[in-house]
C-alpha cells in the first residue's frame, strides 16, 4: 500500500517515511507546496494522510482533490511521530484478514 503525507516537519521527514516502511507502506511527504507539479507528483495513493499542525489550507485542498481523483481515504494525525505510528497501527487493525 502507497501512502501520501502532506505538512510535518522538514526534520522529521526522514522518521515519517522510515515508520511508514516499518508498518509496510510505501510513503511520499510533502512539506510545503512546490507549484502546480505537486499533482503530478503525488500519484495515486491509497490514502492519504494530513498533519493538522502544519498543513496549510491550500495543501489540504490539494490533498481531499487528489483523494477524490484516486479514490484514496484521507486521514488526519498530529505532526509527532507518536501520533502517526498510533495512526499506522489503528488502521492495519482495520484492515480485513
């Protein structure tokens, strides 16, 4: 499964994608708007996840578009690491065995 993060923190980057690995996802962050190529750039992901402390609104309009365009659930966590493994585990006890 793909996940796409929009917001956090620069610094985290690296501890973002290394969690969502850790839990089998292949992930994608997103700090800040880089232009229109964001679209291009984001792909078709299976969901998608916002951080709520650093998102801006625009990104987040950007984002429930392209959730919309590929069909992927939006979820939304606070910026702290802790908040986005308790995420992770919530939604793999989700899914059907």
């Amino acid at each position: 499964m793909s996940v796409v993060m929009f917001g956090g923190n620069k610094c985290m980057e690296r501890r973002y994608l290394d969690t969502c690995k850790k839990y089998g996802y292949k992930a994608k962050v997103f700090n800040r708007m880089t232009g229109t190529s964001l679209k291009r750039q984001v792909g078709s992901p299976d969901m998608i996840i916002l951080f709520t402390n650093s998102v801006s609104h625009k990104m987040a309009h950007c984002a429930h578009c392209e959730a919309k365009r590929c069909n992927a659930c939006v979820y939304r966590c606070h910026d702290s690491l802790n908040a986005l493994e308790n995420l992770l585990q919530e939604i793999g006890n989700e899914k059907p065995a």
